[in-house]
C-alpha cells in the first residue's frame, strides 16, 4: 500500500503531481511571452479585484461595475494591472465591515451549485449543464417556481453550507491521519484553501472551483468518514498520542490498553493500601 511505500517512492508520489500541475502555468508564461511580449501568466488580476471590490460590489462578477477610486495612468499592462492591484488591498484595508460582507458573499458563490438559485458564475458553457437533472426538471412555471421558489433556496444554502462543513471535516480527519495519507491530506488542503482565498480577493465563480475538485471532493468524502465515525476514520491509522504521565516521552498508541509509568511515590501508596487490606 501507500504507507508501505518507501522513501523515494513516496516522495516521487507527491512531486510528480506537483510538477505536473505547474507545468500549466508555465505554458501560459510562455504563451504570453511569444503573443505579448510580457512574462507573466496574466495581466487580469487587478481588474478581477476591481470587480469584486467597492460599495456596490456584490462579489461576483458583473457587466456592469464599478470597482473603487483608483488611479492607474500607466499604459504598461503589467504595470496597470499592479496599480489596481494596489488600489483594492488599500481599499480593503480601510474598509473591513465591506470584506466581511464580500467575502461571505464571496465563499458562497465559490461553493453554490451549477445551477439553481443560488447558483453564480460564468459558466454558460459547462458541459455538466446539458445533463443537469436539477436543470432538466425545469420545464414547466410550475417547476421553475418549485426550484427557484422558497424550497429551492433552502436546499441550495444547505448544500452549500453542509459541503463546507463536510470539507472542513475532512481537512480535519486528514490531519489527524499518519504517513503518507497526513502528508496528502495536508497538501490537498492547501490547495483548495489557497483556491478559496484567492476568490476572495478576486471574485466569487464556481467555475474557480473546477480546478481543484478533484481535491475538494476528496477532502468531503474524508469529511464524510470522519463523520460517519464520529471523529475517528475507519481503518486509518491514527497518530500515536503522548499520555501527560509518559516521563520518558514516548508515544503510546491509542487503544493499546497501555499506561503511562507510575511515579515511584504512587507505588509506594499502592503498596500501603495493599498491605493493609492483607492485615
């Protein structure tokens, strides 16, 4: 198995994935740098923050915005685009009551279904679109107003609220794992928090969140076990843990029936006690 692999073979494991993913990004560099000239992945960032920023921002993206005051004379698009940049994080930090509100509306849109009422983004062209059962029942006003009506919101805000739970539950489950399945644990919960915080600072898509799916539906069905467990994942072996009472330090496994070493003062209590019960 995975935890029996050894050293080379586990790290090889987890480098070649990671390699593999930031092959992509430096295709787009050099995309960029053959079509314009410039040495980045993308020059959109500082717009993507002008859209999910300001007053009347409602965190998502929108045709019609109007971002925050900002002053960006430069015709250097990498340029620009920091200026903007620089634009909204000092426009954040002035302004904390609106993050709070544009980063709760922010995570739901990343986490909301494909389609329904709560449903944001720009994501016109997903293939799961075209076979969406949710979607395929809308045929009738009748049915519209059943999906995009009063039952339809609360199923939507349960479901996302409860995958985020079940997510975290498995960010969780994962650390309190050992080996190799903690090491994968930790990395893929890395991505998708990363993911999650740089929608944040951008805007709330759930088309953002295609590329690391593959992470996040794991991290649930951990979440899932962790919680069909009750706080334990079936076998999955857990962490050893320390008992306050080791003075030597070692790791005593949980379960083992084995206890930490007596101190000599409570034997010799012990043996009082045993003596006069003889008597």
């Amino acid at each position: 198995g995975w935890t029996r692999a050894g050293g080379k073979a586990r790290i090889a494991a987890i480098l070649v994935p990671v390699l593999v993913v930031l092959a992509f990004p430096g295709i787009l560099v050099a995309r960029n740098i053959a079509a314009n000239h410039v040495a980045t992945v993308s020059t959109n960032l500082g717009i993507t923050m002008m859209i999910g920023a300001g007053p009347t921002a409602s965190g998502t993206y929108e045709p019609q915005w109007k971002g925050v005051p900002c002053d960006a004379p430069s015709t250097d698009p990498v340029i620009h685009d920091q200026q903007q940049t620089k634009c909204v994080i000092s426009w954040y930090l002035h302004n904390p009551a609106q993050v709070v509100r544009l980063s709760l509306a922010k995570t739901a849109w990343f986490w909301s279904n494909w389609y329904g009422p709560v449903a944001k983004g720009t994501m016109a062209r997903n293939p799961w679109l075209r076979i969406d059962p949710i979607k395929a029942m809308v045929t009738t006003q009748a049915s519209y107003d059943l999906v995009f009506g009063l039952l339809g919101q609360i199923v939507s805000w349960a479901w996302i609220l409860g995958g985020i739970a079940v997510l975290l539950l498995g960010v969780v489950g994962t650390w309190r794992m050992s080996g190799l399945e903690r090491t994968l644990g930790i990395a893929l919960s890395i991505i998708v928090i990363a993911s999650w915080v740089i929608s944040l600072g951008t805007i709330g898509d759930h088309r953002f969140r295609v590329p690391i799916m593959t992470a996040s539906l794991l991290l649930q069905v951990v979440g899932w076990r962790f919680l069909w467990g009750r706080g334990s994942l079936p076998g999955v072996e857990a962490r050893p843990r320390r008992l306050a009472g080791d003075a030597r330090g070692e790791p005593v496994p949980a379960g083992s029936g084995m206890s930490a070493p007596r101190s000599p003062r409570a034997g010799a209590q012990l043996s009082k006690s045993a003596r006069r019960k003889r008597r």
